[in-house]
C-alpha cells in the first residue's frame, strides 16, 4: 500500500496503518534512542513516546521531509527531553560477598550504562545511511562508544550522531533541532572532540574479528573454558596489556592487565565457580555468568561483555544481573 495512502488513513484514525507507516523504523530507531540515552530502558520508553508523539502529530507531518526524517526529529527531542528530566543515577556499592576488589584505577564517569541485546541488532544495523556518515553501524553500536557518547552534552551528542553516525545533513539536522546551520556545525566540532577525548586509546589495537569467524571462535572458547576452570594464567594469556575492566553501575574501572589479572584472581581465589551461557551483546560476544551452588544450581550472577582486537580481549564489562531477561538468559541453570 502507498505511503500517501497510509498516512490518510492513520490521520483519519486508522491504528493499523499507522502501525504499518512505522514498522520499517522500529529497530533502527531504538538503536538511535540506545545510542543516546546508554540504556536500553530508557530507550525502550523514549520509543514508545516517540510513537505516541507521531501519532499524535501525524496531522501537522507535511511531507517535507520523508517520514523517517520526521520520526528521528520526533525520537531526538524526545531523548533530549528525557536526558534533561533524568536524575543523575546513583553508583552501586562493591556487592560481591567474600571478595575484596583491588583498588580502582578510575572511577568511572558514566556508570548508568546498559548493555543492547544482540537479537534487535541484527534488524536495524543495515539502515539507510547519509553520505557523511563517518562511522560503521557495528562501531557505532560498541560499548566503548556508546559510553564515550553519554559524556557529551545533550546537544552535542544529538547533532554527532545525527551526523557522523547516520549521516545526516547540517541542513537536516538544524531542523529537527530548530536550529541552524552554523550553529550544528559548530555543536558538532566541540563534540567530535569532547568524544576523542573520552574514547579509549586504540593505539596498536587491531580491528575486531569478523562475527562467528575462526578466529573470533577460538577466543571465545578459550575465555570460556579458562573462566569456567578458574585458570588464571590461561585467561590472562588472552588479554591486552592494556586491558580494560568496567562493571556498571558500580564505578570501579582497571586498566592494565596486571591489575585485571588480580580482580579475577580475587574471584576464582574465593571459591567462586561460574557456568557461563553465550550471547551477544552491542555486537560484541556475550555471556551470562552464572555462580555455581553447592546444591548444584547455578544462579545468574551478571552478564560479561568482550570487547576484542585481534585474537585478543582489550575489554571486559560486567553488567549485574537483571540485565539477563533481555537476552533470553534464565536466572539460574539446572544441576548439571
């Protein structure tokens, strides 16, 4: 059915045609409201008031723009909205009984971050992109820059990535912002740098494997079997020397591998033994983390995220354990 025809009847009241106008942005929309919200909570609720906001409006939509264009307008200012409304989130206290964590190296800036399930993201990665898009959608959905975005100002982080990460026009962009021209690209100067600033160095890193390749294969299997038997010195053969370590919404960040290699000895010195299930996360390989128990019961403990260059892991991040329903992950496994 033509849009044209669609858009009458939603205006007249018709639910159904209004749900068929939007269906093709859904996915990608949600990734755009993840990217600049860090929580795919939030994100979720910016979506649905975003939906509600163009159903709403639908009368007032004129055609000068497609309605993809219509609808980023609508989602940005709703993510600007609720980054304005949001409080600043509380860290989480250290809550591993028996274990004490060896002293950070940093203390996290954002600690409010949430991991994007991987299934969603197989949908929307292929979206239309503008012609001065700078960045590749798997690069752009990572952990490292989805956290380096959350620093930025609200503004700053709505014109980079309507920019840089899907390629809009200054034009384009000046108008979902009401703004201007001259001042989005001045927003997005400050903002290509404030984000440099923030990312991670990557010097001497390699690029990532390619999704589900041997090499990306292996190093997943050797992070699992060294995780599971507690062997030290096997997972830290796996690692960078410049490895990173985060567990959000605790702020406690360590860099280096040295001091990683003691936070994991911490764990496996303790006693604790893990079954881990794949997944995927922001694109990159996933796990639950699942304690054993001595009645044989594994409880879902966290969700661990790598984040690899080369046929090595550069990054680890730990989320808690009420991100796991969101990845189809039970809250414990069955005795073996």
């Amino acid at each position: 059915m033509m849009a044209a025809d669609l858009i009458a009847r939603a205006r007249a009241g018709d639910g159904q045609a209004f749900r068929e106008l939007a269906e093709p942005y859904l996915r990608e929309l949600q990734v755009h409201c993840y990217r600049m919200l860090g929580s795919f909570e939030d994100a979720e609720d910016a979506l649905q008031n975003t939906l509600l906001t163009a159903w709403q409006s639908l009368g007032g939509f004129e055609g000068r723009a497609s309605l993809r264009t219509w609808l980023y307008r609508i989602a940005t200012n709703r993510c600007l909205d609720a980054r304005r409304a949001a409080s600043r989130r509380p860290a989480k206290e250290w809550d591993v009984p028996g274990v004490e964590p060896p002293e950070p190296t940093q203390l996290g800036e954002v600690v409010w971050l949430q991991p994007f399930p991987g299934a969603p993201l197989e949908d929307a990665v292929e979206v239309p992109l503008g012609p001065e898009a700078r960045y590749e959608q798997t690069e752009s959905i990572s952990l490292a820059f989805v956290t380096a975005l959350q620093v930025l100002p609200p503004r700053q982080l709505a014109v980079l990535i309507l920019r840089d990460v899907l390629g809009f026009k200054a034009s384009e962009v000046a108008d979902m912002l009401d703004s201007t021209v001259e001042s989005v690209n001045s927003a997005l100067k400050r903002a290509r740098a404030g984000l440099e600033r923030h990312r991670p160095p990557t010097a001497g890193h390699r690029p990532p494997p390619a999704v589900g390749s041997p090499v990306e294969d292996a190093i997943v299997a050797k992070f699992v079997q060294a995780w599971e038997s507690a062997d030290l010195d096997a997972l830290v053969a796996l690692l960078t020397d410049d490895v990173f370590m985060s567990m959000p919404p605790m702020p406690f960040e360590y860099q280096g591998r040295d001091v990683v290699a003691r936070f994991c000895a911490g764990l496996f010195d303790a006693g604790r033994r893990f079954d881990l299930v794949p997944s995927r996360a922001n694109g990159q390989p996933a796990f639950g983390a699942y304690l054993r128990d001595p009645n044989g019961v594994s409880h879902g403990v966290g969700l661990y995220v790598l984040t690899l260059t080369g046929d090595r892991i550069c990054a680890m991040t730990r989320f808690d354990n009420s991100v796991l329903p969101w990845f189809g992950l039970p809250r414990s496994l069955p005795s073996r």
